[in-house]
C-alpha cells in the first residue's frame, strides 16, 4: 500500500472553477437595516469620560504646554543672543500667534455666551408662560426681538411682530405670536438644513463601503447640522459650542432610545417593507438618514429660543420623506 501524498489530475477539457465567477452573498434575511453608523456616532459623542480620563488628557496638556512654552522662550532668546534681528523677527511671529489664539478664545467665550443667552431666553419664556405673566412676557418678547435686530431677513417679521403685539392680553397669546411671526421662517431655514444633512449621511453610507468611513461622516455631518441650526436660531457657536451642544442632544437622544428607526418611520419614503426592497447598504443609508433627521428634530427643540407651542413640532416622517425620496426613489417597486 503507498504512502504520502496522493496526485489527482483534472480533466483536460474541465475548466477549473474561478472565485470571481462566484454569485454574491446574499444578505441574510430576517436582519432588517439598524442604523449602525448614526448609533455608534451617538453613543461615540454622547459618551462621557471617566475623572480619571480627565485628568490624564488636563494634565497632560498642561505638561506638554509648559514644555513648549520653554522651549520656545529659550530658542527664542538663544536666537537673539546669536543673531538680534532674525530673533527678534521670530519673537514678533510668535507674539502675533499668541494674539490670534487670545481672539480664537474670546471668540469661543462670546459663543458659549450666546448659547446661554438663547437657553435663559427659553428658560424665561417658559416661565412666563407658566405663571401666566404678562409684563414678562412682554420682555421675553422684547429679548427675543433684540435678538433677531441685525438680522436683515427677519426685518418683516419683526416689523409685523410689532405692530401686532399690542392686541395680545394674555402672556400666551403674546408668546404665541412672537413664535408664529419670528420663529416661523426660521423653522424652515432648520427643516432645510436638517433635510440636507440626512441627504449627505444617507448617500455617503450607501455608497461608501469602507470601514468607519459612515461613522466619521455621519458625526461630521450631524456635528454641522446641529452648528447650523443654533446659527439660524441666533446661537452661534464656536467649535467648543458645537461640541457642547452636539452631545446635549445626542446624549438626550441615546436617554430617551430614539436612536432606533423602525419600517413605520420609512413608509412615506419607501413604500412597503425596507427589507423586501432595498439592499442591505442602501437600506443602512435611509435608516442613518431617518436618525440624522431625528438628531436634527431635537437639536431644533434644544436651540429654539422658545419651546415648540403655537407651532407644531416638525415631523420626522415629513423631513425624511422630502430630503430622502429623491435619493432612494428607485428603490421603489
């Protein structure tokens, strides 16, 4: 009996199988889209860090900028000591980059100031509603007008604002008003930001295959969206500002479970079950798009000057129907 190996010769005129005639795999079923790359986005910002994760990055900042700070005083004076023109040139440089980053920081305090100016208008707004005050809501609605005076396209709205005011009798009605004539064209200005957002978060993870690529765009994306929306609302808000206010609300929206998209959310855009008519990676790109449309509904409730009364909060459905269809049209049967 013959050991080792044993040669089998195929057949001559039998062609060998090639891997990239291969059919696809097919998506499996019963594994409906889930939105993954919104959901780590969110729990990626939402995520607080640890004291002791704090502390390392505070000192270690400070450490790495007293290293730097000697480091350049003393290249700075060597440079002078050696040669006094080109070191006094670089200690000009230098002092011209510590000015900018002075302006870069005031510039991130006057924004987190605004933020705050936004938030107390609200908070005072929601008291005068409470206790039915009048004369207080009267300077909710001075505020709020002050607020939107260098702003050019409000210029109507305020002006109709004003000549309307003096009918309302009541802190509701006056509040009421101020919501429909100030706040409603700037409703708009956010639905449409919101619904470009989730265009750009839907078309980037359908079409972009690559590993976390989805994720880092679908937190750039919301990170902007959200920016935008405090500016229409009259927050403007520095990077730090941004950051504040983008894990607010998605902090608020991972505490409340409204990272979840269900078929019911896709109806209007789709038509039908999503499982049944879409890819499996087209189908992620609507479900991250349906949930940049809630981040985007809730950073609205969170930068608005005053709560959604009088108006009707927008619809999440309505928003993806509009910013969506157009992408995933063909989707349809």
């Amino acid at each position: 009996m013959a050991r080792g190996p044993v040669l089998i010769d195929l057949e001559a005129d039998k062609e060998t199988p090639s891997v990239a005639d291969a059919q696809p795999v097919p998506d499996l079923p019963g594994q409906p889209p889930e939105g993954r790359a919104m959901s780590r986005a969110a729990a990626l910002a939402a995520r607080k860090p640890s004291r002791l994760t704090r502390w390392f990055f505070g000192l270690g900042a400070a450490l790495l900028g007293a290293v730097v700070s000697v480091a350049a005083w003393d290249f700075i004076s060597g440079l002078v000591t050696r040669n006094s023109l080109l070191g006094w040139g670089i200690a000009a440089i230098a002092a011209a980059f510590l000015l900018v980053l002075a302006t870069i920081c005031l510039r991130e305090l006057a924004a987190l100031g605004r933020l705050s100016r936004v938030d107390g208008l609200r908070r005072a707004a929601d008291t005068a509603l409470k206790e039915q005050d009048l004369q207080a809501a009267r300077q909710v609605a001075d505020r709020l007008s002050a607020l939107y005076a260098t702003r050019e396209e409000t210029r109507w709205a305020r002006e109709r604002f004003t000549d309307l005011r003096e009918d309302q009798l009541d802190a509701a009605g006056l509040l009421a008003l101020a919501e429909a004539e100030l706040l409603a064209p700037l409703d708009v200005q956010a639905s449409r930001e919101i619904e470009a957002a989730a265009r750009q978060v839907a078309t980037v993870t359908a079409l972009v295959p690559l590993a976390l690529a989805d994720v880092a765009a679908a937190l750039t994306a919301n990170i902007r969206m959200i920016r935008r929306i405090a500016e229409v609302y009259g927050g403007r808000s520095g990077t730090l500002g941004s950051w504040r206010l983008t894990r607010a609300v998605l902090s608020h929206m991972v505490a409340t479970g409204a990272v979840a998209v269900g078929d019911d959310m896709l109806e209007p855009v789709l038509g039908g079950s999503v499982v049944g008519k879409l890819s499996r990676r087209f189908g992620e790109g609507v479900v991250n798009g349906a949930l940049t449309a809630r981040v985007g509904v809730a950073a609205m409730e969170v930068c608005r000057p005053l709560a959604f009364a009088a108006r009707p909060r927008p619809k999440v459905r309505d928003i993806i129907s509009r910013s969506l269809s157009g992408i995933f049209g063909g989707a349809k049967s």
